[in-house]
C-alpha cells in the first residue's frame, strides 16, 4: 500500500491552466529538452496537466504548498522542489494507476544531460484520479544511474513501445518514500502526519479560503 494524495481543487486548476499554456502554438519550444516517452508530449493537454499533477502531489505529501515552491513558468528546470539544503527531488510520473516502471526523459538522457542535473532523488507518484495519486517510492540520483534498465527490455514487455533507449526502473526497486525523513533529517511534524493521513484536508481548506477571498468561488 502505498501514501495516498488527494489533490485540493486549486492544484487542479492550476494544472490545468498550466497544460493550457504549454500546449498553445509555439510554447512547447520553451521545454524541448522535457520531452519524455511521447514524442508528442510537450503538445499534449493530458500529458502537461498529470506532469504538473504529479508534482503537485508529491509537493503535498511533503506538505509544502505547490503555488509556492514549483515551477510554473514552463522554463527547464534542474529539480522539481527543495526539502533541504542536500534533498531536490524530481518528481516522475505515470496517468497508468498500474504503472510498474519509473522512466526518465530519454531526450535529456541522450543528450548528456542527467549528470548535470541538480536533482538528489526521483519520486515516482501514479494515477490518472485528481483524488488518488499514489507515491510509489523513491530512488537517489546516483543509483538510478548505477541500476537503469534500457527500452525495450525484454523482463517488462510494456516498454516495447517506449523509445529504445529510455532508462528506467521497475517500481519494485523503489525506496518506501517515508526513508527519506529518515536520509536527510526532515521534520516529521505532527502537522505534517495528520495533514497526509487526512488526505491534504488542511491544504484543500486553505486553498478554498483563498479561493473565496480572490472570489474565485
């Protein structure tokens, strides 16, 4: 059983205006170097919203509140959000509820550019449900490199229609996400616990509030 997140309404607004931006006719050179398993994706709708979804939920299960600490702007960056002076992650993600691999960016893996990366550790979150995104795990920056599979492989057949060459893991290779508290000395707040365990309720209440004061809702 993996932590489960609920998206707040805001984060999924935020998504989806995110997507819209992306996909409007010329923006997608801004992120050419973020192409992923599609060579479609920077122009996909559904691809840019679960991206940006993704790391929606794995910001919350660290209860930091999205609009603050991700990347908005559509420009590359080298980690999705800090934790701690030595923990960015790079939150990965799949709209398959029963993905069973954590590919990384066959474009910027091609191109030399992992090792450039400010990232310490990937995060995996599944789900194509605004309502149950699943945070599958973790794996350092260092030992993705050191234990990837290449596409296809032929143990995991459903990477027989990724581009050759994407480097992946099976997700049974991840660390349960929880060791990371533990890794770098993060404070498992009381907050933080019941926050996570509610489903984000405290973050979905603030988002509302801030909504009705905007007059959004």
């Amino acid at each position: 059983m993996y932590p489960i997140i609920r998206l707040p309404l805001i984060d999924v607004l935020d998504s989806g205006l995110y997507a819209n931006r992306q996909t409007k006719p010329g923006a997608w050179s801004r992120r050419s170097l973020e192409l992923s398993l599609n060579p479609d994706s920077a122009t996909n709708w559904l691809v840019q919203f679960w991206a940006k979804a993704h790391e929606c939920a794995g910001a919350r299960y660290f209860a930091l509140i999205p609009r603050d600490v991700i990347n908005w702007l559509g420009q590359p960056d080298k980690h999705d959000f800090q934790l701690a002076p030595t923990c960015r992650p790079d939150i990965k993600g799949s709209p398959n509820p029963r993905a069973q691999a954590m590919p990384y960016s066959v474009k910027r893996w091609k191109e030399g550019l992992y090792p450039a990366s400010e990232f310490t550790d990937l995060i995996f979150v599944r789900g194509n449900d605004t309502r149950h995104q699943e945070i599958c795990g973790y794996m350092s920056k260092q030992e993705f490199a050191r234990r990837r599979l290449l596409s296809p492989h032929p143990e995991y057949p459903f990477t027989q229609n990724w581009e050759a060459g994407t480097p992946f893991v099976p997700i049974t290779w991840l660390h349960p996400i929880e060791e990371l508290f533990n890794k770098y000395g993060l404070p498992k707040t009381r907050r933080w616990v019941n926050e996570v365990c509610a489903g984000g309720l405290w973050a979905t209440e603030r988002a509302w509030a801030d909504m009705k004061k905007r007059g959004v809702v």
